[in-house]
DNA sequence: ATGGATGCAAATGATTTGCAGAATG
DNA sequence: CATTCTGCAAATCATTTGCATCCAT
C-alpha cells in the first residue's frame, strides 16, 4: 500500500535527524495523507483535534515543516489565502488548472512538459528537484461568467 | 518605448474604474516598472520614499495590488519571505528556475512548453489567461555543495 | 463639490517562538 | 537521563483597514 511507503519515507526521515515520533505527528502525517490534497493548516488541525481535543496549533505547523523537510508534501500558495499543503511522495506530480473565477482546481499531467522541463533545466547547467507548473484562466462553468 | 505602452495601460485601467491619477501612484509605477523584476513592497517603499518621504506604507500595498488587476504585475509568492512583484507586461513572459541553496532566480523560456501548456488548457475546456512554472533544484554554482 | 486617495496608527491573520512541563529513545 | 516535543500564550511579520484629511476631476 502507497500510504504505508509514505510513513516509511517520513520516520526514515525523522530517524536519520535524530529526532522522535510522537502521537501527535503520528496523527499528523495520518491526515495529511489521507487528505485529498491542498489541504490547509487549519484543516489538518480540525481534522486532528476531532481524534485529539488537546493538540495545539502550534504542532501542526512545526509538523508540516517536517512534511516539507522530508519531501512528502509541497506548498501552494496563492492569493491571499492560507498556505495550502498538498502530497508529493505517494501521488503521480501534477499541475494546475486554477480558475479565476470560482477557485476551481483541475490537475493535470503531461508528460511532453514533463519531459521538456528536464530538458530546460539541464540546458542551464541546473539540476531539478521538483517543479510546480499553475496556469491561471476560467473553466468550462466559468468561461463565459467574466 | 516599452515603458510607455505600460503606463499607458495602468492609466488606461485607473480611468475604465473610476479611479484617478496621483502623484504617489505615478512614482510606484514608475518605480515599478524601472525594476528589474522580482521587487517587494518593501524595496519599493525605500525606492519611492527616497524620492518622496511623505508617502506611506500602506500606499505601496494598496497600488500593488492596482498593478495586479491592471495584469501589469504578477505576485510570486516562495517559501516564507515576502510576496515579490513582477512585471507581464513590458517583458515577454518567462519561467524560472530556483535554486534550492542559495536561492538564484534564473529566467528561462521556451516556446515548446508554452504551446503545451496551451494545448493543455485547451484539452480540459479551460481558457488559460496566464500562468506560472517554476522548477526547484541546484544550479551551477550549488550543484556539488549539497 | 464630491468621492477617491493618502498617511498614520491600529487591526488583522497566518505563522512562529519562548518557556516550562511532558514524553521519547 | 538527556533531549526532543508539546501546549499555551505571547510575539512576529507581512499586509490590510478605519479614519480624518487631502486632492484630483
């Protein structure tokens, strides 16, 4: 099962730090990978806090900052909104369709962009870790709205 | 001149909205568009005060975000540091590649990705308007120190 | 003159941090 | 046991807003 390669990538992590686990980010990592992706600070917390009335908000985020460290998950930023976290290790990469209008996201993949920004990259002497590709625009719903 | 097909459409913008032309929104365009890109509000409080110490903070901020819906600027938003500016109109559109280490900014283009990206937005009913790729890694200088 | 624009200071909102006690390896 | 982790509350940091006044049209 991918979820449990998840876990392993991340206490592998947290071990080769020489740091511990804990209940709480235990059941951090539990609803983070169980979300279904760009999912928020506060989300989580509600999430954890229905299973655990007295985590803090405050271990949330000092755990998500673990999630990144370890490359399990990926910040998405946009707008004015909060910071939104989505899985990177067990799901395929994908990009955005984000509309401008209602906020809808649609992922998508295509390999030929996938396999050019490789191409990009090495073409500048740089070696590529991730990438994140947003386009911004109206979907099918919204498209003759604005 | 380039700049002035800018302004032109700032001001264009400012008077389809009712809006009106002011000595502090002059110079934060102007500072704006002197910029070599990837400006915060910050910088660009120091650059306007240096030419005008009267002008707030808030005035910055509250201009910025005219220069986003006029779609002279775009917001680049990384990590924790404060949001950075860039400009779309004057300037063909590019990408970037960041480095992980020591935090290069490096513009890049190319025309295959851009037609893709097209074709894809196109292939899920969606009317892209604009869009944003950036690819995370090491470049030259860092590649062998990480 | 009229309603948008500004400067200031205070407010906001998300995230971070200091600290004392709790828990892990 | 030594250290990391946690919850809490207070602190930060960037950005936004309320308000009285100013100024462009």
């Amino acid at each position: 099962m991918i979820k449990k390669e998840a876990r392993k990538r991340f206490f592998d992590y947290i071990k080769k730090q020489g740091l511990r686990n804990t209940r709480q980010r235990e059941e951090i990592l539990e609803v983070f990978l169980s979300s279904g992706g760009h999912i928020t600070a506060d989300e989580i917390f509600e999430k954890v806090k229905a299973r655990d009335s007295s985590i803090g908000y405050a271990t949330i985020h000092r755990n998500l900052a673990l999630l990144l460290d370890s490359g399990l998950a990926e910040e998405i930023k946009i707008g004015k909104g909060k910071t939104r976290y989505e899985q990177m290790h067990m799901r395929q990469h994908h990009d955005h369709l984000i509309c401008l209008k209602c906020g809808k996201f649609i992922e998508v993949r295509d390999e030929n962009i996938e396999r050019l920004q490789e191409k990009l990259a090495e073409e500048n002497d740089f070696k590529p870790v991730r990438h994140k590709l947003e386009i911004y625009g109206y979907c099918k719903k919204c498209i003759n709205k604005h």
